[in-house]
C-alpha cells in the first residue's frame, strides 16, 4: 500500500514538473495603433511550457475587437542574434544578427515569428491555439504581439503592407517583456 | 443512490456531447494542384445537442508552408439565415437567396460562413479549432473548405480575389455533402 502510494506521489510530482501551470496575461494597445477596439478585461494570452517535449503553447484571445476581421498573431522577441527557427515555425528574416527598431520612445534590437490568425465572429470575438516545437533550450525575452492584419511575413494575405501592431502582451511600453524559459 | 446519481450524470453528458466525426480532404472545388497530404489532412467535427454548438478543428499536412489558408462552411440551399451561430452568412443575394454556381460540372446553390484560419509552420502542418453556436435548430448540408488565401468576405488580408478560391473541400467533389443535424 505504502509502495503504490509513493509510485502515486512520485508519477505525479513528475507530471506537475513536465507542465507547467498556465501563465495567463492581459493585452495592452500599441506599439504602432493605439486606437483599435478591445475589450482588455476579458482578453488575454495564455502560456505553458512543457518541459518535457520542450513545447510552448500560446492561446490568443480577443473579445469585442473589430468584427468579421483578420488578426495575425506572433512573438516578437528582443535579442541580439536569434536562431533561424523557433521550433517548427520560421524566425522572419532568416534568423541572425536582430534588427532595432523604435517604438514608444523606446529603441531596442527585435526579431519575430508569425504563429497564426485570429479570425473574429459578430460580436469581434475569436480565439486561436497553437503549440510550437520542439524548442532550443533558453531562456527567450518577449512580446506576444497581434498584428492590424494578415500576411504579413506569410503567403495569402494582403502581404507586408500592414504589419502594424494593434495590441502587445504585457505592454504598456515596447520592451516590457515576459520571459520563457525552455529547459 | 450516489452511484444512481453519478449514473445519471453520466447518461446526460452522453447524450449531450455526441461523437466526433472525421473527414478526408479532396482537392478542389477551383485549385486542383495546391499541394497537401490528403492521408493525413482532416476536417473533425461534432454537435453539442445541449449548447447547440457545432465544434469543428481543420487540420492541414504538408500544404505550402508559411500560408494562410481561409477555412469556412459551405452550405448547399435555397435560401439561408443571416448568420450561422455567431457567424456572419456570406454570398446572399435578394435578401436570403442561395446564388446559383457551377463547379466541377456541378450547379447547386450556396452560401459560405467564413470562421477562421489555418496558418501553416515551416513544414506545411497547421490546425484551427473553433466553436460555433448556439445554432438554431435544422438539418444543414453542408461542404468544409480551405481557401487559397485569407481575407475572402472579411476585413484585414487579401480581400475578395484569388484568395475566395477553393483549394480543398471536404467531402467534395462539389455538391458533395456532410449533412449536420442540430436538434
């Protein structure tokens, strides 16, 4: 009795350790638009690492955003270099040496992922679930990002016309960022 | 009593949730050589009869990679309400008339509900997932569909060209149908 017990305690200190709990945070406006509609009580990115299939799922979701529109949706993560993937999605620009750019008064080096759309119904509402990786181990300094359209960095939307950025998670500022660490 | 209690719980949830129900790509109804793995590809489906929703997952293998593929329903009718769920109805004319098209040799009526988006990573694999409802009750006939594109009746990508354009049906060829019975 005692030896099923422990196998118990230990099969589930093993499952607790492999996933993580959800990290769940708001959405702020910005960095390029500040204007687009949302409801910034109700929205919200969820996170989870599990690290024992080195992936990260990423659930974005809107409500009472503009509706009956395309929102893409990434992470734009600050750094100096940067691999040429991020798990099984690619890093835009081929990965190398970050580009820095300026936003709200802040100047600093970025690259990002596209990872998907949100598609909203009526009421502006949707949502979209991915999971990426495998992932390098590391410790990455991000944004998750929604984009004021789709296509850009991607085949078969309206290309990179407008890839300005309508919401950042966590915000307020360009660079206030949550870090993930993939072990 | 607690075991005839937990008993009927159990009948309840069952007859609330039905089975889900898997369905093969084809090619079509306008492109015919958008690449895809038609063996692992798959549109799933099931009725909530409780909540009325309709839950649907698009899973795409070894399309192009790094694009955007507009998911939606079909339906084949004569005439059709305004919104599906929470979902706008697309392509009505006169009010709540179906327009008449002919593909793959095939005239029929139709109207289209465009819900989501599948982005694909580097190896041509994505998945989206969405809930629809509550639906008012009815029998519909209906057709999934990829576009080549996203934007097709939406706001934010490609607007209403060569993305509207078909590139995978389920369960095809046109006309074709899956028959959803929301009680």
């Amino acid at each position: 009795m005692k030896r099923t017990f422990l196998i118990s305690a230990v099969l589930l200190l093993a499952a607790a350790h492999a996933f993580a709990g959800a990290t769940a945070q708001k959405w702020t406006a910005g960095w390029d638009n500040f204007g687009e509609p949302l409801n910034y009580k109700t929205s919200k990115v969820t996170w989870s690492v599990n690290s024992a299939k080195k992936t990260l799922s990423v659930t974005f979701k809107l409500a009472a955003a503009r509706p009956n529109k395309l929102y893409q949706v990434g992470i734009n993560f600050f750094c100096t270099s940067f691999p040429a993937t991020f798990g099984n999605y690619p890093v835009n620009g081929g990965g190398g040496a970050c580009n820095t750019i300026t936003r709200q008064g802040v100047t600093l080096s970025v690259t990002s992922v596209e990872l998907g759309a949100v598609t909203t119904d009526e009421h502006g509402n949707g949502s979209f679930a991915v999971v990426i990786g495998p992932i390098a181990a590391g410790s990455y300094v991000l944004e998750f990002q929604t984009r004021d359209s789709v296509g850009c960095n991607l085949i078969g939307g309206d290309g990179n016309s407008d890839c300005a950025d309508d919401f950042q998670s966590p915000g307020p500022t360009f660079g206030d960022t949550t870090t993930i660490t993939i072990p | 009593m607690k075991k005839m209690l937990m008993m009927a719980f159990l009948l309840s949830a069952s007859a609330g949730f039905a089975g889900t129900t898997t369905q093969k790509w084809t090619a079509g109804w306008d492109n015919f050589g958008e690449p895809l793995n038609y063996t692992k590809s798959k549109v799933a489906w099931s009725v909530n009869a409780t909540s009325k929703k309709l839950t649907v997952t698009y899973t795409l293998v070894s399309a192009i990679p790094g694009k955007l593929y507009q998911v939606d329903l079909a339906f084949f009718c004569s005439t059709f309400a305004s919104t599906f769920g929470q979902f706008p109805v697309q392509g009505l004319v006169n009010g709540n008339d179906c327009p008449t098209i002919t593909r793959q040799n095939v005239t029929a009526s139709a109207a289209y509900s465009e819900v989501g988006v599948v982005t694909t990573d580097l190896n041509g694999n994505g998945v989206f997932a969405v809930s629809i409802g509550p639906i008012a009750a009815g029998t519909y006939k209906v057709e999934f569909r990829a576009l080549d594109g996203a934007g097709c009746n939406l706001i934010g990508g490609a607007g209403n060209g060569s993305d509207c354009d078909s590139d995978f049906q389920s369960p095809g060829p046109f006309g074709t149908t899956t028959t959803i019975v929301i009680p």
